[in-house]
C-alpha cells in the first residue's frame, strides 16, 4: 500500500470507529485503485477518493410503532445518501437486528460502484432499519413501515433516491412502504423498485438477483472453456438472492446441494430442484428464520451452527450476508477442488478469505460485481415507470443477460488494462471508481 491510500485509510478509520465493515469495504477498495492513482495524479489531487468515503448525506431517525398488544417501540431509522454523481442514490433498505450505521455505509460504499459498473445512470444509497421482522404481525410489520416511511418520504423521489429491498424488506414491505409514500406526496411515482407487478413493478425483478449471479458465473466459466452442465454447487442462505440463483443453477444443468441458515446448512445430495425451490419461498415466509425444517421435511442431512463451505463443490454462490466465508471457509473450499466462486451476497468473503482464492488463483468476482444484477433490474425498473410502459419478461431478462456480460467484459478488460489480468476484484473496483471518479471530476468541487 502507498503511503496516500495508508494515509485514507487511517483517516477513514480514525473519524468513524467503531465501524470495521465499512473499514473493510473501504480497504478492499483501496488496495486494488493503487495503480490508477499512479497513472492519474489528477484523482489524487482533485482528492477523489477522500470525497467518495464521506457520505453526502447520513439521515438519521425515530421510529416508534406499536405492536399489536398495544406497546410502544422505538426503532432506528437510517437513509446514507452516498454518492449522486452518476444518478439519482439507488440502493435498498435492510431490516435486521445487526443493522448500524457502520453495516450500511459499507453497503452504500459498495452501492456506488457496483451502480456504476451497471451501465445505467445510478448514483448509490443504502438505508433501513434494526427492526428485527422475526416473529412479528403482517400487521405490526405494515405499521412500521408506515412509521418508518412517515420520515423518509421527505428525503427521497423518483428523481432524487429510490429506494428497494435487501435483507428483511421484500415484496410485502415494499408495498407497505409505497402505499404510505402514495398517501403522504399524492403522487404515484417510480420512487421505489421491487414494486407489485400490478402497480408498476418490473417482471423478473424478484429473480434478478440470483439469476444476474449465475449469468456472471456463467461468463467466468465460460472465459475458461466451461459451463454449469453437470457442476455441482454450494449457495449459501435461503432467501431471495439464494432462490434466484437455485433456479437458474437448475435451468443450466447445475445441481445445488446445501442451503444455509442463521442455524446451520443442509446438505442435499440430489439438489435442490422443484417443490424443495417453492418451499424456498414458505421458509422465508415462515419467518422463523431456519433451515432445519427443510431438513427434516425432505429428509436431508442438517449440520447445525455450521456453514455449507466443506462440502466438495465445483462452484460455490455465497448468498446470505456480510463475512460468511472466511479464510479456514476458504482453503476447505480450494482444498476440496472448488473451480469458481462468485458472490450474490454483499462482501460476503473476508479480506483474508479474498487472499487464499487469490493464491489458489481460481476464479474469485466479488459481490458488487457480481449481484448487480438485481440493482441493474431496479433501474430497468425506474426505466419502465418513468416510460409508463412495462416490459415483456423476456426483454426484461434479455437486458439483464447482457448487463452481466457486460460487467464481466469490464471487469476483465480493466484488469487487464491495470496490470492484474484475471482479477476480477481489481477490475470491478476500478472500472467502477473510474466512471464516479471522472463524472466527480466533470461537476467541480462536489
Ligand atoms: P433475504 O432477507 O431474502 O435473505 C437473507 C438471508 O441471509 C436469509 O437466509 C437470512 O437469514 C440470512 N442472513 C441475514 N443476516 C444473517 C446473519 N447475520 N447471519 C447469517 N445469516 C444471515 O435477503 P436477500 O436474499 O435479499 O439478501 C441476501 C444478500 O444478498 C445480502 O447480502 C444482500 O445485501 C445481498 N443482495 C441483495 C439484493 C436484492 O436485490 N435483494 C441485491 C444484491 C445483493 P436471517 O434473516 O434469519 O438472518
Ligand atoms: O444490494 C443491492 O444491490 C440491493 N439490495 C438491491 C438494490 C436496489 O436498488 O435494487
């Protein structure tokens, strides 16, 4: 490392402890955009790097509830408003008991250039909530979305931030959302993605996700003269991204064989495949937030407190959240004879981890690479409204197939360009800081 990128690196640290992913996401930036700083001194001195740390804006509220026996809550509500350089800020809103400042501006971090690579005009946001949903009402969860958006509404708009799903928020908290957003400006507009497919949502939205993973798994295997026909997989996580990606998987001839959860992994040597994929979807809706019952229903192996990393694997798609896969993950992963790796959930592989797929030089794409393709569908999804046309599923989906090949094309070239051939992680960060960088650069001092 330069003494320039150490220097923001300790600045980052020092003025926002307590807040290590948002220092990793940073780091892991950083240590790839080495050789630009080099060839560009203009970045350096315009201090490009040192604005996109700072937020543009943090928005930091209450939000009281009730819940159905008649006691009051008090929750946290968060919008970081990162990056608008490119477009209006674009990423989803996370409800989960972790869920602090520092979680979402790494995610909102990631959000800037993993917007960028998509090709579409798309600045990067995160936001949401320590609202756990677990065990709670569809009642208590539609009032808090109420209390919640009751204060976003004002920070955000079709033109300005658009809001979508992550961890715990899905169709029905959209819907919630909206429809108190609706009620508050009177107007119905495009301000948030993964709406209702009656009122304005985009077909293939909720599989873009996991199918944008495996197209960019597809790519990198393909790049190396192979396919999913017959490869045999690990997706970890059982929620919307790992549903997305089981089915694809399926469609291109791949077998999944485990499923994981907060409580432990299954194991299910003849794949996840037809009613076990539908019972993907009654699993999350059970909100009891397990896999054991998978287990037990269609009588696979269950591995409590374990994740699925040491089962011999040719592809392995972590689908879940932040640092799931770790370095001991990772060597039992090269050791076992995994070929590819590719990310669906955001910075699910540690630093350390990163490190041994890199010396086991196989095919590593992190995550803002990699699972765009559900952001990359948002804005197809912003495209339509702003039309007041929807698209056929298969232009849907023939726009998304492209996307990702043109991520993975970028990707590759510009690691190329930079002098790390095959490094996916280099090529994203920097083809993805570049278009940010030089659009920051175009707008003067902002
Ligand atoms: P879901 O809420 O549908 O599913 C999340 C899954 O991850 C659940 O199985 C959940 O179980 C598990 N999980 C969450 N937190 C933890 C934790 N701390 N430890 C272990 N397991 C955990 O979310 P998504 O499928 O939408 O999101 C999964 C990942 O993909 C996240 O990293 C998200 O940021 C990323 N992503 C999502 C996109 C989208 O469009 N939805 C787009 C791009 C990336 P539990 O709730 O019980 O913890
Ligand atoms: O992490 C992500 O890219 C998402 N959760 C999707 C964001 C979006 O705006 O669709």
């Amino acid at each position: 490392m330069s003494d320039y990128t150490k220097k923001i690196l300790t600045e980052v640290k020092a003025k926002n402890p307590s807040e290590p992913e948002f220092h990793q996401a940073v780091d892991e930036v950083t240590s790839s955009l080495e050789p630009v700083f080099e060839k560009h001194p203009e970045y350096r001195s315009a201090k490009i790097l040192e604005r996109m740390v700072e937020p543009e804006r943090v928005i930091l509220f209450r939000v009281p509830w009730m819940d159905d026996r008649g006691e009051v809550h008090v929750n946290r509500g968060f919008r970081i408003e990162m990056n608008s350089a490119i477009g209006p800020y674009k990423g989803g809103l996370r409800f989960h008991p972790s869920v602090t400042l520092g979680i979402l501006k790494f995610l909102a971090f990631e959000q800037v250039f993993k917007n960028s690579l998509t090709t579409l005009p798309m600045g990067g946001g995160k936001g949401g909530s320590d609202f756990d949903p677990k065990g709670k009402s569809d009642n208590e969860v539609m009032r808090y979305c109420q209390s919640f958006m009751t204060e976003l509404f004002r920070h955000i708009g079709p033109d300005t931030d658009v809001p979508a799903g992550d961890i715990g928020v899905g169709a029905r908290e959209i819907g919630f959302l909206f429809g108190q957003y609706k009620r508050l400006k009177n107007e119905f507009t495009g301000v948030l993605t993964g709406k209702g497919i009656n009122w304005g949502g985009s077909l293939i939205r909720p599989e873009a996700t996991g199918f944008g993973v495996v197209y960019f798994a597809q790519e990198m295997l393909k790049a190396k003269g192979m396919n999913f026909d017959g490869k045999i997989v690990a997706v970890s996580g059982f929620g919307n991204v790992a549903w997305g990606a089981v089915q694809k998987v399926n469609e291109l001839g791949g077998k999944v064989v485990t499923l994981s959860g907060p409580d432990g992994f299954v194991y299910d040597p003849d794949g996840v495949k037809g009613e076990k994929v539908e019972y993907m979807l009654k699993l999350r809706a059970s909100a009891k937030d397990e896999v054991k019952d998978y287990a037990e229903k269609f009588k696979v192996e269950f591995f409590p407190g374990k994740r699925p990393w040491s089962i011999k694997v040719d592809v392995a798609l972590p689908c879940a959240t932040q640092n799931e896969l770790d370095a001991e993950d990772a060597k039992e992963l090269v050791k076992n004879g995994c070929q590819c790796v590719c990310e669906g959930a955001n910075m699910p592989t540690t630093i350390d981890g990163y490190k041994i797929f890199k010396e086991a030089k196989i095919l590593y794409a992190p995550g803002k690479a990699s699972n765009a393709g559900g952001v990359a569908v948002s804005g197809l999804e912003m495209t339509q409204n702003s039309m007041r046309l929807p698209w056929p599923k298969e232009e849907v989906d023939q726009r998304l197939q492209q996307i990702m090949k043109s991520i993975h094309d970028t990707c590759v070239a510009t690691s190329e360009r930079f002098g790390t051939p095959g490094n996916y992680l280099n090529g994203a960060n920097i083809a993805g800081f570049l278009k940010v960088a030089d659009a920051m650069l175009d707008q003067g001092l902002v």
